[in-house]
C-alpha cells in the first residue's frame, strides 16, 4: 500500500502539543511513575516520608547514570552487557588504589581510566573488528568481573586510607538534603539530554542506529561514533561504581551483578528501542524511576520482593506494546 | 564546456573486463540515461566517477580540466554528487537533518560546537522549495511517500552546488504517481544546469527525461545518441545485443 501525493501533502505529524506528547512512550512511562507515586502517598504512610523519597532518589539514580550510557549505545544500535561488570571494576579500582593510601581524585582517575579502557576493548572490537556487539559485551561481562576479583583477591574493601570519609560522603551523603547520586544524574542527565539534540555526535549515532549504511555513504564517522558510544556507556558505569563505594562504604566482587538487565530494561521502558535509532536521556530516567518505584512500593505494600521481577517485566512488555500500537496504527 | 567528459576509460578487475574504452560527453543542462542489462558495466562505471573506483585507463574531464578521484570524497569537491538506489536515508531523523547528514552546519556557543538547527531548517525549506516538493524540513523521513524521500534525497545533492549528479535507479520502487514527481525533480535539476546521469531500467522514464541515451553491454558502449533519434525498440535490442551498436 502506498500513499498518495495529495495524502502525503496533507499528512501532519503531530496537531498540536498534546498529541505530540501522547504519541511518546516516554510520557506514558511518566504518568505511570507519577499515578503510582501518587497512589503510594494516599495509601501507605510511609511512602512520602522524607527518609523514603531520600532512597528512592538515591537507589535509582545508580541505574539511572548507567541507563543514559546504555540508552546512546541502544540508540546507535548496539548493546552494552558489561556495565555491571565495568561498575565492580571501577569500584575495585577506587578501593584497592584508595585504601593503598592514594587520595580520592587519584583513585577516581583510575577507576574511570579503567572503565574507558573497558569501555575502549568493546568499542575497537565492535566497530573496528566488526564483532556483534552482543558476543563482545557478554565476553567483557566475564573478563572484568574476573579481573576485578584478580584485583581484589575476592577481598571485601571497607578501609579507604587518607580519604575514607570524602569517599563515603560523595557516595552516601546529600547537599540542601539532595543525595548526591541524584546530583550526579541530573548532571549527567542534562549533559546527554543536549549531546543527543545539540551536537553532531548525537545526530550522527542516531544515524548509526537509524541506518548504518546510509551513514557510512553520507560520510558519518560510523568507527568512530560507535567506539566513543562503548566509551561513554563504560564512563557512566565507572562514575556508577565510585559513587556506590562510596554509598555502600566497601565494595565486594558481586556489586552491580545483572545491574546490566535492569539497566536495559530501564532504557527499553524509557522508550529506546533495541533494533536502534530512538531512544532518550529523560527516558533513560523515568524508566529508571519507575523500576525503582514499583520496587519500593512492594516492600511499602508488603509485598514479597520475589514479585519484584513479575512486575518489572510485565512493565518491560507493556512498555513495548504500547510502542507497537502506535507504530501499527501510524503505518495504516 | 562539457560538464564531464570520459575518454576511453577501462577498467579490469584482475581478468574481467568490466569496462572498455568507454567515451561520453555531458553537458551542463542535459540529462543522460545510461542504460544496460545487469553486469554491462552501468555500476562500474558510475563508482568511477564517483570515486569508488579508479579507472584502470583512460581520463575524466570536468569542466575542462583533468581530475583524479581517489575517494569518493574527492569527487564530491569537485561537484560530483550521486543518490544512491535505496536513498540512503535515515528514518528516524526529519528531513533536514538527512539533508545534512555528514555535514551538520554548526555554530560556536562558548566550548562547543552546537548544531545550528535553525539555518539548517530554513535552508533545507528553501531546497525543497527549489525542487517544487511539499515536503517539510521538520518531518520524519519514516512518515513520508517514496516520493518525497526523494526529494530528501536529492535536496542532498544540491547543498552544495553540484555540476554532476549521478542517480542510481531512481523510480526503481516507487508508485507511477510517484515517479512522475521525481521525473520532475530531475527536470528541476537540469534547469539549474546541472549535468545529469540517470541510471534506469525503466524504458519510459528515460524516454520522458533524457536528452541523450548511452548503452553499455559487456563493459563497451554501444550507443551514444539523442532521444529523439532513438526509440524503445532500438534501445531494447542495443541492450539485448540483437543490435549491434547504433
């Protein structure tokens, strides 16, 4: 079937405002979020509490950094398995070089030079080797984790020298009683939301995602923007990692396990779309909020956390479906 | 001053010759269908000129003066701009943005450099414009008919003031409706003097847009003549081989 001229001259994309919002995943996402915020204060009293939201905030913010980082590579058409491996690796790196006596920065620079580098191995071998990129990240999944462990000697760390206590307030503490977690999003957050609109990097891997090859023709650094893409998705899990030392205040080799599942899915909930070219920095985050606030509604409601992963993939498939009617009905 | 000028190019990969002194001449304002069957020599010859390929012999001329292509990129600086077959185009980008793609105008604020959406809105407006095509700059090429991808695809073209455009099978998949609107497209191009090669299958397209047809078969070209000279019979035979060169 195709379109007439006439019926394409007179075809609008969106009427107005409200249609334009109502056609975006995101916004539903975001209505869902708010209604079950808002239900959650009328029926429990302990869910608008101060204390509550701090955690809240806190919890989802972790997965929130990583869901931008995941949501560039998802939206360039690819796929990031290793973050949660590059989060143990980039807290193992701030513990071991930190409780060896070395100040904050020093430790921070190695955490996130190690994540680059992880964030490098994948991108060389997807883009430059031309490797799928779900075998490469599955591959790394495995090989920093273990480093990781060869680091450590399977080790807890909880001591960490001379700047113990900046480390932990970082991670842990809050400034005009905003956790500094969040601050680290919103930052992050703004700082992708604008590379994705305003910068021809954006413009160019979503083109990547769009259409590789049409990229390639029309001269776009395809090599280049999908090695930068693994780099930055492995930058935000490294920031990840030093702030959830900090949190945690020691560091185990299992911290971030399957963190690379729930952060895809809080992408794929926020509307990116895995076979790549669409995707956004605020969904990255409502998708992220959502997981996180159905999660503490059912330990609030009294709900067994073993109903947790029912919900949050019943949300996934939701999530999608809506996207496919929408497509279904577009393309009549 | 022909716009492009081959002489006696061939080119040989390894013992195949897929091209063999192929000479042609184009002129600024005119439009010429090259036609032949699957392997003659049609996309050989226009990756030459494109620079895909380098030509194993011969020249290409334009404007007069010789050139060399070593990368496609070069051919493009010298005012050769091609549409590729499937249009190269992204769906999920708006029409501007495919316009520019590769080529993103952008405008310094403070330490970076940030897309200037707003030049590239109006002047992709006023190309489709020039092209007498409804579509918008801010519409997403996924929503649009075969015929206004093509608009897309040639308002790319003409971005940066080309002497060539190359158009590789451009009514291949579209509706008759459509086809009639980029037969117009191409007209639109050839007014503003541009040279045109127009790579087609389809008899009657070139019929109504070409002044001139060339027709290569295994890698030679046999035919080199006005429109008006020639005739769907003959063309079809040139390309067959029951007739031998005309």
């Amino acid at each position: 079937m195709s379109v007439t001229l006439e019926q394409a001259i007179d075809s609008r994309q969106h009427q107005n405002l409200l249609s334009w919002l109502t056609s975006r995943q995101v916004f539903w996402v975001f209505v869902a979020a708010v209604l079950a915020c808002v239900a959650l204060s009328l029926v429990t009293d302990t869910f608008a509490t101060e204390r509550n939201i701090f955690n809240v905030t806190r919890n989802f913010a972790f997965v929130g950094i990583i869901a931008l980082g995941m949501t560039a590579v998802i939206a360039s058409g690819g796929i990031d398995l290793s973050v949660g491996s590059t989060v143990v690796m980039s807290a193992m790196v701030t513990g071991v070089v930190m409780a060896a006596g070395m100040p904050f920065w020093v430790a921070a620079l190695a955490a996130i030079g190690a994540s680059l580098a992880i964030g490098a191995v994948n991108g060389l071998l997807i883009a430059y080797a031309g490797m799928p990129a779900f075998v490469v990240t599955l591959g790394m999944l495995s090989v920093a984790r273990s480093l990781a462990m060869v680091l450590s000697d399977n080790k807890m760390i909880w001591e960490f020298g001379p700047d113990h206590d900046l480390l932990l307030w970082l991670g842990g503490g809050a400034t005009f009683g905003i956790p500094h977690p969040l601050i680290a999003m919103v930052v992050l957050a703004l700082a992708t939301g604008f590379a994705f609109r305003w910068t021809r990097w954006g413009q160019h891997l979503f083109a990547v995602g769009g259409n590789e090859e049409a990229a390639t023709l029309t001269g776009v650094p395809v090599k280049r923007i999908k090695l930068s893409v693994y780099m930055f998705s492995a930058f935000t899990a490294g920031v990840t990692g030093i702030l959830m030392v900090g949190w945690l205040g020691g560091v185990t080799t299992n911290l971030g396990q399957a963190m690379e599942l729930t952060v895809i899915a809080a992408a794929v909930i926020g509307g990116a779309n895995l076979a790549g070219g669409i995707g956004s920095a605020f969904g990255a985050v409502v998708g992220a909020l959502l997981i996180e606030v159905i999660r503490n509604s059912l330990i609030l409601l009294g709900i067994s956390t073993f109903w947790q992963g029912t919900f949050v993939g019943c949300f996934i498939v939701i999530a999608v479906t809506f996207d496919r009617i929408r497509n279904f009905r577009s393309s009549e | 001053m022909a716009a492009l000028e081959l002489s006696n190019i061939s080119k040989n990969f390894g013992a195949i010759q897929a091209l063999q002194d192929v000479s042609m001449k184009i002129e600024p304002g005119e439009v010429v269908g090259l036609m032949g069957d699957n392997g003659a020599g049609k996309s050989t010859l226009v990756k030459i000129i494109a620079g895909n390929f380098r030509p194993s012999a011969g020249d290409i001329t334009i404007d007069g003066s010789h050139v060399e292509f070593h990368k496609p990129i070069d051919a493009q600086r010298k005012g050769v701009e091609i549409v590729y077959q499937d249009l190269a185009l992204c769906n999920n980008l708006t029409a501007a943005s495919n316009v520019y793609l590769g080529r993103e105008l952008t405008a310094q604020i403070g330490p970076v450099k940030v897309l200037d959406y707003r030049t590239m809105f109006k002047r992709a407006g006023e190309l489709f414009a020039e092209l007498k095509s409804e579509t918008r700059p801010r519409d997403m090429v996924k929503r649009m008919s075969g015929g206004q991808r093509q608009a897309v695809a040639i308002a790319r073209t003409l971005l940066t003031q080309p002497k060539i455009v190359l158009m590789d099978e451009p009514t291949a998949a579209i509706s008759v409706r459509q086809v009639a609107e980029v037969l117009n497209l191409i007209k639109r191009l050839r007014d503003q003097g541009i040279a045109i090669i127009l790579i087609s299958h389809r008899m009657p397209d070139v019929f109504t847009v070409a002044d001139k047809i060339t027709v290569l078969r295994r890698g030679r070209l046999v035919a080199d003549k006005p429109v008006s000279k020639s005739s769907p019979e003959e063309v079809t035979g040139l390309i067959t081989g029951a007739i031998e060169a005309a």
